[in-house]
C-alpha cells in the first residue's frame, strides 16, 4: 500500500492488557508528539489510516489477528520503531493466549533466526560510531538487572544479481546501521538499537528502528527516554540515501582524489564532508553540500587537491535533514604506498612438508575470510579502506596474522573483456592490499568460485577459450602484485567439475558437452583398449562398437542405493571420476605457470571443500604449494575430515573452517549460539591435533547480501557489529596460537601409521571407503592416541618411493576391490620391513574383475560372499569376537573369510582380516585389532590410561604432539554429552567439559598454557 499523510503521522500501539506494558505517562515521556495511541482489537484498521510509523513498546508482544495488516504497512513502505524485546516474536491471541516465541513472522520481515544472548558480565550502552544523535543523550543501564537482549541475523537482500554465480551477493536492499552496543569488558555483546534502511525490494520507503533489549523496570526506560526520542524521531523520517565514497580507492602520485557523492532523499539534506590527511587529523578540506528533497538519485562530485604523501586518507561524513537526527559515515582512500610494498621482501612464505616457513622460522597460519563488514562480497564494487582499517586492527588484537579474501561471483564486472580488467576494480584491490600491507598481514586471494568463469566459452576446465582467458586475467592479478611477498594465490575455491548445475555432487557429474567428450575418449585410450573398456563397463560390442560411442555417464549410473535394483554402469561412473581428477590437476598446473610468468613467486593452493571425490586434493597436490580442507559438514568425523587431504609431502590449511546452519523441525537454528562457539572450539582444536599448517575461519562477518540462510548467519561478528560466542572462541585461540607460535616445530619424520584410502572403490561405490576409512581414522585417532598419515591408494607407490624412511605400518581399509598394481605396490613394502593391516576381499580389481594376489596362498583362504549382519571374527585360535554390520550394509558389503590371517612376506608382514573390519558398527572393536598388531610394533605411545580410554565405548581425542626445547602439547576434543576426567601418560589429571576441546602446553613438565575445555586438577 502507499502510505497517505495524515495529520497524526505516528500511532503508538498500547494496550494495558498485552504482556509487557507500561503506564500511558511513561509513553508521553518516551514518544515525541503528536501520536495517537490504538489498543490491539483496533490496530489492524487503523494502520488503514495513513499513519507514516508504527511504534510499540510491547516487545516482542502482538495481536495475531493484525499481522496480515502491519505486513501490508511495512511493505507499504511505513516505518517503524519497535522497542522492548525482538519484535513480532510473541503473538497474542484475540483470547489472550501468547504463543511461544518463534520465528516464523520475523522470516517473513527477513529478520532470520532469533536468539536470546546470555550476557554474564556487567554492561553498558555506548552509542554506535556513526549514531551522532545519540552521542549527548545518556544511555542507562542497570549492572545489577541489565534485562534480556536478543540477536537476529536479517537477510538485506532477497535476490542475487548474477543468479548464474553460487556465490553471487545481491542488490544493497537494505542498509543495517546500528545504533546502540552493550559493551562488556570491551566486547559488543549485543546491539539493543539498529536501524534498517529499507532502500528497494519488499520493504522498500520504510525506516525499520529495531531495539531487541527489555530493560528491567521503567527506570531504565525513563533514564533512556532522550535517546529513544531521538530514535523514534529518526525512523519517522523515512529511509534516506546518502552514500559519499572515492571514486578510486587508491591513486597514484599525482592523481586527483575525487569523491562521489550520491543523496536521495524524501527531505531536504544536509551532507558536511571533510577529509583528514594521511595518519593525521589535520583537515585537508571540509564544506557542506545542501541537496533538495527529491525522489530521484542526486550526485555530485568533490575534486581534492593533489596529495604527495602516500598512506589512507579518511573522509568523514556527517548528513541530517533542517529538523533531523544526524548520522555520520567514514569511508577513505589510499595514495599508493611503495614502502609498504617494499616493507614485505622477506615475509613470502614458503611451503614444508607440514607447514609454512617465513625466513627459515616456521609460521603457523592463524586467520579468517574477510570482505567488508558492511557491503561484504561487494568490497572491491564499494570499497572503504576506512572500514576495512578498522576491521583488520580488531583482527589483530585477536592474533590474526592471515586474511583470505578474493572473489566469489561477478568475474565479467572486473573483466569485461577477455584479458581486460576494470580499473576501478584494480585500484580497489590496491587498496586492499595496501591496508592488509601496513598492517603486515599475510593475505590469500582467491581467483574463482566453484567452476571458472566461461569467457564465452562451452568448458570451464576444457574449452581452450576459457582456459586461455582465466589464465590471462590471473597473469594480470599476479604480475600487478608480483612484489607484495605477503599476497599469495588461491586458484578456485571448493571447485567441482563437470556439470554446473551440480555443485556439490558427492562424485563429479558430466557436463556432456563436446569439450568434456574428446578430453575423455582420449584419457581412456591412453589407458586401455576399446575391448578391455567393453568388459570393464559390461558392454557388448553392440553397445560400444567404437570409440566414438564411448560417452560419459548417465546421471542415473551414479545411484548406488541397494533398493534400487536397475542396471547402472558404476565402472563407467568410476572411470569418469578418476579422469576428472587428472583433467582439474592439469587446469591447476596451467593456471600455477601463469602466475609464475607473470613473475610471482608466492604460495598456490587450491580453496578444497568436503569434496571426497568430487575433486581429491591426493591426485593434484603436486600441482600446488599447499592442500586445504574445508571442514564443514563432517563433525561427526573431524580428524578424518582434516586427513583426508593432508598428502605426505606438502602442507594442509584447515580452511573456511565455521559452523554450518542446522534446522530443527520447525526450522528454527537446531543449535544455540553457545554451541555453535563450542563446535567451532572442537574443530580449531582438532585441526591442531590433523597437523594443520594454519587454521583459517569463515567469516569474520555473516554475509547478510545473499540469498543463503546458510551465509546469512556463518560468522564471528554480526551484522549489527554485535559478537557472536564464536568470536570469544575465536580470541582465546589466538592467544594459544602465539603461544605456541615459536614452539611449533615440523617432525623428522611423517607419522608411522599410514591409512591407504581406496579411491578405486570410492569412485565406484562411496559407502565402501567413506565409512572405512572414517572407522580407522577413529579408531585410531580417538581409542589409540595415533593420528595416521592418509595417502590416495593411485599415490602410494609414488609417496613410497620418495620416503628415505618407509612408515612402520599401513592399514589397508575394509578392501572390496583393489588394483593390482597397488597390491604389488604394497607387497613391496612388506617384503622391505613394513607392517601391513588389510582387512575384506583382496583379490577383485576395481572393475570388480578376479585377480591372484602375489602371495598365492592368501588367495587360497577367500571365499568372497555378502557379510551377514552378525558376524565372528576369529582373532587367533580359539579367540573370537563379534562383529555387527548394521543398516543396509548386508547389501553392499563382502567377506572373504572370518578369520585373522598373519603372513611373513620377506622382512615384514601381512595381517589379514577376511572380513571387512572397519566396515563393523564397533571401533573398540577395531581399536583392539590395531592395538594387538601395533604394539608389536611398539607404535602406540598412549598419553592416557589405557583401561579408561583406549577400548572405551565412549573414548576421547588425546594426543600429543612436541614442541621445541623439550616442551609438549596435549590437545583433547569430547564429543560427549557429559564432563570426563582422564589421567595423562605424565600423571596429569584432566577434565574436559562436555562437547568441548582444549589444549595444554606443558615446558618440562609444568604446565605454561591451558586452552578451550580442559582444566587441570590438582
């Protein structure tokens, strides 16, 4: 509806009989005149009536029946100012029945999820930065009853302007600009008034003033009333547009700065401008512009003087109707810095077998993804070295020493033409570099998103169209920051290849384009021959008379359901996924030389996801510096989850690790605020224990400018400016980080225990390696103390043979079929000292074709046939134990026998399990086969009791790790719902909080540093 005026232009909803009422008086005090007061059974018609704002002092207290009506006011443009609770969250029955708080009116306001914020410290209300018309109200709160504060995650836009991109943001909707933070020892735990610019889409004309805080008692109403007044004042006006940014946010010597000023306005404004010299605050220039009220955008442009001094010069702008409430906004621009670029010779980082090294001294990463705490994925679009200044400074009061950043969507907005950048785009990213630079932060940019950008082209990964023109927009980027020693490259981040529309598939989906088909008959004629490919796929000649009917698979090949019994060609699907691991390996080493032409010298990576075999770091890691892994949906298989990628010979990024949004049933967030902090401690922790050369965070800030529930509530930092426990998590981290900053050492040696992971079997069926290996990982990891190295079954031989000292023993997981070349590869090893552990049927190849492994008389024991349900393993004779195999695995799974079968293979040996062991429901169970074969290999240096811990149902993650000059860490992850004590190896007696990590730095003994969950008993 459009708003009409009326000569009342506020209406104050007041009903003494709603919950959470206050005396007419106190309303007189606290709304400005004139307004017109409506009691709940009258406020649906009289919101028919003209009237400009909405306020209420009910909270989160309604009338049910009139939401159809205050919905048709909001999107009508009306504005609002709601105080004394989260708003719209209580409905009340015409009856006077108040339903339970929930979230489902303020979805449809796009306010997101809701959450009571425990605030345990004293508070105090300090007005926002840019809140000027607060700054000489008082702000009152009482220590002893602060109230109840909420926080909510609104989403500001509701669609993607490049819908074609996943990580596409959307149109700046709606501007939120907080007001009012209660602030406890420094922190913001919450933000009791923000303000929500209603610019375009649903809401569009309205000013939405939002004041999620219930004082105590009138009092506190009473002693707030200036600032309330001023508020309600400020939402009446309507939303007003003024934005005042550079130009270019960096300049060169002997450029002109020039800022744009941009106003729309239903009032006429007032903007005052002044611009501060570099790092001071002497004023190179102020004056005032004056734009009449109009609903068309006005601009207009201010030319500074010519600046020699290079550094961030801050512009400050304050703008406020004849009769209004003034708001103020910083923004800068930088003069380019050669010093600075100068100032980072020496920091490039350079990549070890386990972590990074700067000048010889190892350096553990410790950071998070960062854009703009306001404009997020539009930083280089709207750029604000101000903001970004400050943003980063409180970064490094939080011990981050690395940022990730980069682009996500809108590629063809920076390179309108193949090989031709946007210069406004450059300068921006000038800028960023600049600020990140002075603040000696090691930075990661990351090129692209998911799959490349087209350039017009039919592949993303195949086309040589597209190839040739990522590759020269990379060349550009990195030849412009060849100097910057501290830039270093992420090439894509969480890639997937093969169909677009399929991001995020389990195994790589075809694309079927001619590009994808060519590429694909020529890798399987270097590999076999059309006849071998017919009994491979099962395909008569009718079917593949030649090569040019070779193709790829159907989507429908893919399912592996065992309810679904249609014929599927799962060797064909096998066979596509490994050629697409070594079509994405070559599309990495192209896009590494151009980086190298272009004459950087700095680290490249690969931004990896959870991607299993969509795309395996294991078969392209000798195409990059350094793997990442992603840790996101996994947390019931962390340690594996952060292995999974680390290959034996180049360092791992536990990358992009934050919490992922979980709904309930009745799609409110399944975990609180607090747990979510104490997940993210888990996987902090347990990247420590995985070897992980740095842990980076996602996301500083949430990214309220997409469409994604899921972005709009991943982060540190709200976007009112408000922090999330996560942060609090986040801090204590960094503290632990620098103190184990020079303590960190890399080991001599790669750990003893190597974990085959059986891609071949993993290409064609998933459960038959995802669970394996899983089980390993935990029985291992969480029962025995050991945290193993993994390495692709395709690589073994490779890794093998570059080792000058093999691993003592490798475990070979729950094997349905297998290479031969890898079991030839794996004989080797035993007959050269090693310790093999393989359990399940060890004769079938990939294509599930019958093969004699070397050791004849090892075949002689299989007689492969589906697992039953129940099954007994004989451990030794006469010793058996029991094993379940649950679910549908008595569909999918085969034994080759049901014994323990040990053999002397020249110095070494194979112990065999015909059953597939890892594949069993119990890891105690598979915990004590490892134990008994490790031992003897005196392998397991348990830091816990062992009848507490290491066959324990309920087992904790114990592990410890050296530090330099004698010293150890022992870090601890509980995935139990209660409080567990343990006594160290040492004598130590340790708790660790429910659900909880933690870690303890010991120097001879006596302990320096206690981290996260654990606390030290006497």
């Amino acid at each position: 509806m459009a708003v009409q005026k009326n000569d009342v232009r506020t209406l104050v909803f007041y009903d003494p009989s709603m919950p959470h009422t206050c005396d007419l008086a106190l309303v007189s005090e606290l709304v400005p005149e004139p307004f017109e007061t409506v009691a709940a059974a009258h406020l649906a018609r009289k919101l028919t009536e003209g009237y400009y704002t909405l306020v209420s002092l009910h909270g989160p207290y309604f009338p049910k029946s009139a939401w159809p009506a205050i919905l048709h006011f909001l999107e009508g443009g009306g504005n609002c100012a709601l105080f004394g609770g989260m708003p719209f969250s209580r409905p009340v029955t015409a009856t006077g029945t108040v339903e339970p708080e929930q979230d489902s009116y303020t979805r449809q306001l796009f306010l997101g999820p809701i959450f009571p914020i425990a605030v345990k410290e004293e508070v105090t209300l300090q007005a926002a930065e840019g809140a000027e018309l607060l700054k000489s109200c008082a702000l009152s709160i009482s220590p002893q009853q602060p109230g109840m504060f909420w926080s909510c995650y609104p989403k500001l836009t509701q669609v993607s302007d490049h819908p074609e991109d996943l990580g596409s943001a959307g149109p700046l909707d709606t501007l939120l600009v907080p007001l009012v933070y209660a602030v406890a020892n420094g922190r913001k735990v919450a933000t009791p008034a923000f303000l929500l610019e209603q610019r375009s889409g649903r809401f569009k004309g309205g000013r939405w003033l939002i004041s999620a805080w219930q004082p105590a008692s009138d009092e506190v109403w009473r002693a707030n009333a200036q600032a309330i007044r001023n508020m309600i004042a400020l939402a009446s006006e309507g939303v007003i547009t003024c934005d005042v940014r550079p130009v270019l946010a960096c300049y060169q010597s002997g450029e002109r700065p020039t800022l744009r000023v941009a106003v729309r306005s239903a009032y006429d404004l007032h903007v005052d401008i002044a611009c501060y010299a570099s790092d001071s605050d002497s004023v190179l220039q102020q004056q005032t512009l004056y734009f009449p009220a109009s609903p068309v955008l006005q601009e207009e442009r201010i030319s500074l003087p010519i600046q020699q001094q290079p550094g961030l010069y801050r512009v400050v702008s304050s703008y406020y109707t004849q009769e209004g409430q003034q708001l103020t906004q910083e923004t800068g621009f930088w003069l380019w810095d050669n010093a600075l670029v100068q100032a980072t010779r020496g920091k490039r980082l350079t990549a070890g077998r386990d972590y990074f090294y700067q000048s010889d001294t190892l350096f553990p990463l410790f950071g998070t993804t960062y854009m703009d705490s306001v404009v997020q994925r539009k930083f280089l679009h709207l750029p604000n070295p101000a903001r970004w200044e400050r943003d980063i400074l409180e970064m490094k009061r939080a011990g981050i020493n690395t940022l990730r950043t980069g682009l996500w969507s809108a590629w063809r907005e920076f390179v309108p033409l193949a090989g031709v950048a946007n210069e406004a785009f450059l300068r921006a990213l000038d800028a960023f570099v600049m600020t990140v630079c002075k603040h000696d932060m090691q930075l990661i940019f990351n090129f692209f998103a998911f799959y490349p950008p087209l350039f017009e082209g039919e592949n993303p990964w195949l086309d040589p169209r597209s190839v040739e023109a990522q590759q020269d927009f990379i060349a550009l980027v990195a030849h412009r920051y060849a100097q910057v020693e501290l830039l270093s490259w992420d090439l894509i981040n969480e890639p997937s290849f093969g169909d677009s529309t399929k991001i995020f598939a389990q195994r790589p989906i075809p694309n079927y384009d001619r590009f994808e088909l060519q590429a694909f008959q020529e890798w399987l004629k270097k590999r076999t021959t059309l006849e071998e490919l017919q009994l491979r796929w099962r395909k008569t000649p009718a079917e593949l008379p030649s090569w040019e009917h070779v193709h790829p698979p159907a989507t429908s090949d893919y399912e592996t359901h065992v309810r679904d019994n249609n014929m599927h060609y799962m060797f064909q699907v096998a066979d596509y996924t490994h050629f697409s691991q070594d079509m994405f390996r070559q599309w990495a080493a192209r896009m590494y030389l151009a980086i190298h032409a272009a004459g950087s010298q700095t680290l490249v990576g690969v931004g990896q996801d959870e991607a299993g075999v969509r795309l395996a770091p294991q078969f392209y890691a000798d195409a990059v510096d350094y793997t990442t892994t992603h840790p996101w949906w996994n947390n019931d298989a962390l340690l594996w989850d952060m292995l999974l990628d680390k290959t034996p010979h180049k360092p791992n990024i536990i990358q992009e690790t934050g919490v992922m949004l979980v709904r309930d049933v009745d799609g409110r967030p399944w975990r609180n605020e607090q747990a979510n902090a104490d997940l993210l401690e888990r996987k902090l922790i347990t990247g420590l224990a995985a070897r992980g050369a740095g842990l980076i965070q996602w996301l500083w800030h949430t990214n309220s400018y997409m469409t994604s529930d899921n972005e709009n509530s991943i982060g540190l930092v709200r976007t009112d400016g408000s922090e999330k426990p996560e942060l609090g998590v986040m801090r204590a981290f960094g503290r632990l980080m620098q103190v184990l900053n020079t303590r960190i050492v890399e080991p001599e040696q790669l750990p003893a225990v190597w974990v085959v992971i059986p891609y071949g079997q993993w290409f064609v069926r998933p459960e038959l390696a995802i669970e394996a290996t899983q089980q390993a990982v935990r029985a291992l990891g969480y029962h025995l103390g050991i945290v193993p190295q993994l390495v692709g079954e395709q690589r073994l031989q490779q890794a093998l043979a570059s080792l000058g000292t093999a691993p003592r023993a490798l475990i070979l997981p729950s094997v349905q079929m297998l290479e031969a070349e890898t079991w030839e590869t794996l004989q080797k090893y035993v007959f050269e000292g090693g310790t093999l552990l393989v359990s399940g049927v060890i004769t079938h190849s990939p294509y599930n074709l019958s093969h004699a492994p070397m050791l004849t008389e090892m075949g002689e024991t299989e007689r492969v046939e589906p697992v039953s349900r129940y099954e007994r393993l004989e451990m030794s004779p006469g010793r058996y134990t029991s094993l379940l195999y649950d679910g549908e695995k008595i569909g999918y799974l085969k034994k080759a026998n049901n014994g323990v079968h040990v053999y002397r293979h020249g110095s070494g040996s194979i112990v065999w399990s015909g059953l597939p062991l890892e594949c069993c429901s119990d890891t105690s169970t598979i915990a004590m086969f490892y134990q008994r074969y490790l031992d003897q290999q005196a392998l397991i240096q348990a830091v816990k009791e062992r009848a507490e811990q290491a066959f324990s149902a309920q087992p904790l993650l114990i592990v410890e790790q050296p530090l330099s000059n004698g010293g150890s860490m022992i870090v601890c992850v509980s995935e139990l719902g209660y409080a567990r004590e343990v006594t160290l190896e040492n004598g130590l007696r340790v708790e660790v909080a429910a659900n909880r990590a933690g870690a303890i730095v010991l120097q001879e003994k006596s302990v320096v540093h206690v981290f996260g969950g654990v606390v030290v008993r006497a």
